[in-house]
C-alpha cells in the first residue's frame, strides 16, 4: 500500500478539470499505454494571454491522476511564461509530497504542459530530441539529465524513480551511471544545493563503506605508505582523500577506480562512484 | 484500524483469515501450555502430542504418512528447503526445469541460482499458452540427464490456472528427476493425494487456508534424498533445526481438517460464487475479459481485465467501498512493469495493466457478490471517461 497525503487522495477521488477541450490551443500528450502511464492536456488561453482553461485525461494510477488534476488547478490563471516555470517537484509539493518511487508522475505532469506549451508555440520539444537511453520506456538522455540536475538527484535508483529509466528491462543501467557522474560534474552549483539533510541510508552507507575502508583497503594501501581516507558520501557518490605515498603516485587514479571503487562495488554497493576530493 | 465486519474481502490468494476454529484450537498453546516438546519434563513433552496430532492432520489432508511432513517456517522456506536440497543431492547435477509464471519464492531462487550456490546452473522457464496452460511435450523435451529438480507450482497464484501435477510429476519420475511442486495455491481448494502421485517435495503455507501466518509445509516422499535447510538442533528428525512453532503447528493442522471438511463447499457455493461474479462483471463491463483458462482453474479465483484502466486507481476505488482485492499492474507491485505471469501469457499492455485478482473464500457471501457487481461498473466507467485511450464509440 502507498502512503498517500489527503492531498493526493482527494484530487484521485474527485479530479478537477477532468476532459478535452475543444479546439484547444495547446495540446501535450505524453507517455503510453505500454508505459502504464499517459496524460493529455489541452487550455485554451483567454485574450490577455492568460491560460483561462485547462482540462486532462490520464490513464495511470492515483498519484498520475492526481497529479494531473492538481497541475490543471495550478496552470488556470497563469501566462504561459508563468507555466513554463512550474516544475515536477512544484506539482509534488501542491500535493504534499509523493512516494518517492511515485516521482515520475509528477514529472509526467510537468512534461505534457512543456508539450502543450511547445505546442501552441509551434516549437519542437527539445527533450524528445535527445538519444533514447531506456528504449523500454523511451527516455531520452536529455530526459534523464535534466531530472538529475533539477531534483539533484544522486543515484540510478533516484533516476528510475523521477524518469521511470531503468525500470524495465534494466539494460541501460550502466549506461544511466555514465549520465549520471558526467551530469553532477558539469554541475558544481547543483553539488552545494544538494547537501540535504542526510537521511538513514546514507548513514549506513558511511557505516559499510567506512568498515570496508579498514578491514580490506587500508591494509592494502598502508603496505606501499599509502593511506585513504572517507570525506564524503552524496547518494552513490563516494569522497575520498589519498595519503601518504598516494599522493604523489601516479597510478593514483588506476587505484582509487580499479581497486578502491571495485571493492567498495564488491563489498557495500554495486552502484557506488569513487572519487578524489580535491 | 478498520472493523473487518465491514470488509468485503476478495483477496484470499494473497492471505485469509484465519478461521475462528483454528484460533481457538491455538490459544491453550499460547496460554497455557507454553512448554518445549524437546524437554524431558511432563509439561513440555506434553505439547509433543499436539504436534503429533497436528502432522497427523496434514498428512490426512495430503494423502501422506505423517513423518513425511516437516514443518517450516512459511511456503517461501519450504521451497528454498527442496530445491537447494536436490541440488545438494545430486552435485553432478546443475539443471533446473520451473515456468516463468512461478511465484517469486520459486521465480527468484532459481533465476539466482548461481549467485546463491556459487555453482553455474543451467535453468530452463517452461513458457505457457495465451490461457496461462503448459505444453507437456516441450515440458518432456527440456528434461535432460543433468536436470537436478523440477519445481512448477500446482496452481498459479495470479489467474488460478491449475497445471497437470499428476501427469508431470510422472514424466520427471520415469527419468529419474525430483520433482516439487509449490502447492501453496492448490491446498485445500482441490483435492490432493500424494499416495498416488510421483511428487517428491511438495510445499504449503498455513495462511492460504485459513490458519496462522508463519507455518509453512514441507512433504518430502519417503525415500527422496533429503538435505536440510535450517541446521540445528533434532527438531523435526534433524530435517528442519529450532523449536516447534507449537500453536500454529496445532492451528495448521486444525485448518487441514476443516480445509478436508470444507472441500466439497469451495468447489461447489464458492465456485458458484466466482462464476457468478465472473459472469456478471464480463457482462455488464463492456471491454473486459477473463485471464486464464476457464475451466483448468482453482474454484476461487478469477483475473479480470479492464481495458485501458490502470489497476491501482481501480483498487483504491474499490477501496473506497471496502472491497478488497489485487491487481497485476505496474503501479501496484513498485516496480514498474505489470506482472510477469500476465506477460507470460502474452495479455497485452493495455489488458495487463488493468487487470484486477478476485479470490474468493468459504465466508464469501451472495451479497457481497452482489454488492461488487452493483459498483464495479461505474467505478471502471468513471476511470474510462478519464483515460485518454478510451473513446466513447468502443
């Protein structure tokens, strides 16, 4: 059973704004019946250029449903610059929060009034433009990389939750790592904003990783005059510091990727990135 | 909490409950006679008997002798007991034939076996028809001499579908290959008698008939090369280490006689029950249709599709009324595909993601049935009218 807020409730029992208008002028249909997900939003704007009404179908779950009804609730009244400022985590937030594994809907939201919008524009959606990276439910990597910058997101699992890539066949895993450590290093801004409350998993994540510091990796170190030591943990994310005759050796980096990060893979989590602080 | 009394519950293959026999039968054992059978004083030997008893039971249910039942810990034990045992047994032996509709305590054991043994398997998933139905030849072509252990369960937990246990069980004996056969469905709903089939292992969970959770079955034939799982202490003749579970060892049994007392009603007023709601819901729903074959079926189950409807906003309107059921969808299990039985049998997407699971129980009623025919309709028109791959024409 999800925890889901009264919020969430009352927009899956009663929806707002449920239906297509006619001769809308803008149209954004997204997602698929494949997907178990899809939304159609239309509005129509009034003559200041104010979206004066906006309806939508979903076919999805009670969180997709409420998303979509509170997302037509936030719009109505809004210019379509003001609308092209909302965010899936603003839908989330009208709704008192999500499941976490229940992100994705409020993304869903989010992308069809981008598409509505684009659409009455006459512009092409540049996300769709992208390389599918999930062929199992079509995203794209632009998709995917603007979830991790906007909700900071810090881990695969993180990734599947907002974007649903993933969560199929899980072929593309490896490949949403590779996005996901270019993504965070292009964005060192997005790094300071991120240092949220740290929450229990990873407090037991520096617990592991700490214990298999000591037990299979010093030792190792300490026979050549190195030494390692853990600055910090961000989601999968794992800071570490070099000392000693590591410093200044020049495999330094073979060691930290081939040796460091596979035993940590081995031993904590197959998902952990190793990296120096400097 | 909610009053149960008010609970129209439809959801017996996930859990039922436990019947007012079977908890009074338990509760001297959670009172008052709280000894160890394994003590040497009166007082705890005393409770022996009830054990003793309690196997008796099972076994009568089963067909079996009483000293091929052990008693474990949940159906998930007494599957991972069998089929780790068998590949124990026969370490020469590194293939394993399943379905792909097995439940996950099958389904992810033997898609690990490599990780969990250390040993590289090979594994053959047995595919099934659109009706969710096996193939008997290619069930015979992918038995080899390296096959270790078959394990295809009596009665799938989704679509109710019943698979010919009898006649695999004797393909896999002639070859000279063990045979399991998770039954955790089937007990209690269809017949069963071990004296005349070739089954080795055969698996059963307590709370699937209406007694405790946390009290499963192993029967392993007489004979059959046994392992053990738990390692401890002589309980259970070294087949199965810790102490006896004793007041739902006692409440397991309890349920066995009244599952045998109650057999003829489940495939009789209950199966009646199932038909009707089947019969009505496909009638008065247009687009809806029936998962599974409609006859080799256990008597209480039946797996609905609702065409272009996703399963979880059904269930939590559903829910509204008190009606309790399951759903095959994405959305409802956390993960993000619908269920793998379902797409095994080839149901498409927009029928998988919208299918609802109706099992019913000897304390069903007529009213309830009737109480969910009145509200199914308007609860899928309302989502329909909603969804944008519904048009008003279909």
């Amino acid at each position: 059973m999800w925890e889901y807020t009264n919020k969430v409730q009352q927009h899956f029992l009663h929806p707002k704004n449920v239906g297509e208008i006619e001769n809308p002028d803008g149209i954004g249909e997204v997602g698929s019946l494949a997907c178990g997900d899809a939304l159609k939003l239309t509005f129509k704007l009034d003559d200041k250029g104010v979206i004066g009404d906006a309806k939508f179908k979903t076919f999805g779950c009670a969180s997709a449903i409420a998303s979509s009804s509170v997302l037509t609730e936030m719009i109505i009244g809004m210019t379509l610059d003001e609308a092209a400022k909302v965010t899936n985590e603003d839908i989330a937030d009208r709704l008192g929060g999500l499941p976490k594994e229940k992100m994705h809907c409020s993304v869903m939201g989010r992308e069809a009034l981008e598409s509505a919008i684009a659409n009455y524009r006459g512009l092409k959606l540049p996300m769709a433009e992208g390389e599918v990276v999930c062929e199992c439910f079509g995203v794209t990597d632009l998709e995917i990389i603007r979830a991790i910058k906007e909700s900071n997101l810090r881990s695969v699992e993180e990734i599947t939750n907002f974007t649903k890539a993933g969560g199929g066949c899980g072929k593309c895993i490896d490949r949403l790592r590779e996005i996901l450590v270019a993504t965070v290093h292009q964005d060192v801004d997005i790094k300071k904003i991120a240092e949220k409350p740290k929450r229990m998993t990873t407090l037991q994540k520096i617990k592991k990783i700490e214990e298999a510091l000591e037990r299979e990796i010093r030792p190792g170190l300490r026979k050549d005059g190195g030494d390692i030591e853990l600055v910090d943990v961000d989601g999968d994310f794992v800071m570490v510091s070099l000392r000693g005759s590591c410093t200044s050796c020049a495999k330094s980096q073979t060691t930290l990727k081939e040796y460091v990060e596979k035993k940590l893979r081995e031993l904590v989590l197959d998902s952990l990135i190793v990296e120096e602080s400097k | 909490m909610m009053n149960p009394e008010n609970v129209v519950y439809m959801d017996n293959n996930a859990t039922t409950r436990v019947a007012p026999e079977v908890l009074e039968a338990m509760m001297p054992y959670l009172q008052t006679y709280y000894g160890n059978p394994s003590s040497m004083h009166r007082f705890g030997g005393q409770v022996g008997a009830a054990i003793t008893e309690a196997r008796q039971k099972v076994a009568s249910l089963l067909g079996a002798e009483p000293e091929e039942i052990v008693f474990t810990s949940c159906g998930t034990e007494s599957d991972s007991t069998a089929i780790f045992s068998a590949l124990q047994s026969f370490p020469d032996k590194r293939h394993v034939v399943t379905t792909r509709v097995e439940h996950p305590a099958v389904k992810n054991l033997c898609e690990n076996l490599d990780t969990l043994t250390g040993h590289k398997h090979r594994l053959t998933r047995l595919m099934v028809a659109a009706d969710g139905t096996l193939d008997l030849q290619k069930y015979e072509e992918a038995l080899a001499d390296d096959t270790a252990i078959v394990s295809v369960m009596w009665a799938n937990n989704e679509t109710g579908v019943i698979f010919p246990i009898a006649e695999m069980a004797r393909i896999a004996r002639e070859r000279g290959i063990l045979f399991h056969t998770d039954a955790v469905q089937a007990v209690g709903k269809v017949p069963i008698n071990l004296k005349e089939l070739d089954v080795d292992f055969l698996s059963l969970s307590g709370h699937k008939l209406h007694g405790p959770k946390g009290i499963g079955v192993l029967y392993v034939r007489r004979g059959t090369p046994f392992v053990p799982f738990l390692v401890g202490g002589h309980q259970e003749r070294g087949r199965r280490g810790g102490t006896e579970n004793v007041a739902s060892i006692v409440g397991l049994g309890r349920a066995c006689e009244l599952a045998a007392a109650h057999m003829a009603e489940e495939n009789s007023r209950v199966k009646a029950l199932r038909d009707k709601l089947e019969e009505g819901l496909l009638s008065s729903i247009p687009h809806s249709m029936l998962n599974g074959h409609k006859t080799d079926r256990l008597p209480n189950t039946a797996n609905i599709s609702f065409e272009y409807v996703e399963g979880e906003a059904i269930l939590l309107h559903m829910d509204q009324y008190n009606i309790c059921a399951s759903s095959g969808s994405a959305c409802t299990s956390g993960s993000l595909e619908p269920s793998h039985v379902l797409r095994a049998m080839g149901v498409p997407f927009t029928a998988a993601h919208g299918s609802i699971r109706y099992s019913l129980s000897i304390y069903n009623t007529e009213a309830e049935i009737d109480f969910v025919l009145e509200k199914m309709p308007p609860i899928i028109a309302g989502l329909r009218q909603m969804s944008p791959f519904w048009k008003a024409e279909m």
